[in-house]
C-alpha cells in the first residue's frame, strides 16, 4: 500500500511540473549579430535588455520637452521592448 502511495505521489508531482513547465516556459535569449537586441527563441520576439521593463511609458509621457510653440517632441521610439515585459 505505501509503494502505491509513493507512485501515486510521483505522478501526480510530475503531472503538475509538467503543467507549471508548459504555464511558464524557460525564456532564451540570443544575441542578434552586432545589435544590442537579443531574440527570445521561446517567443520568437526581439527585446532591448539595455532598457528598464519597469519604466512607465505614460509618465514619460507627460514630462517629455516642448518645441518654441508648446507642442510636445516626438519621444524615441519605444521598439523593441524592454525584455522581461
């Protein structure tokens, strides 16, 4: 009755490690050539790990530079995104 217990146990930690594993998939990244960018090969996606994922782009927003006229610049473009997000 304990062997049963103990399989019981084993597939049920590994069932539940495999659903956990599929939830949350380890991410890889790789360099792109000669850019900053890495490509996550889990996503297919490119990301900047130079830039701070916590960074909030609508407070950026708000303090961004004025021309003469009062016109808000253009900020930097945003893309890639941070990596992590």
């Amino acid at each position: 009755m304990k062997i049963l217990w103990s399989v019981a146990a084993f597939v049920l930690g590994l069932a539940l490690g495999v659903l956990v594993g599929r939830q949350y998939p380890q991410h890889r990244f790789q360099p792109m050539a000669e850019t900053k960018y890495v490509l996550d090969s889990t996503t297919g996606l490119v990301c900047n790990p130079f830039q701070d994922p916590k960074t909030n782009l609508f407070d950026q927003g708000l303090s961004q530079q004025k021309d003469a006229n009062g016109f808000p610049l253009a900020p930097p473009p945003s893309y890639p995104p941070a990596c992590g997000k």
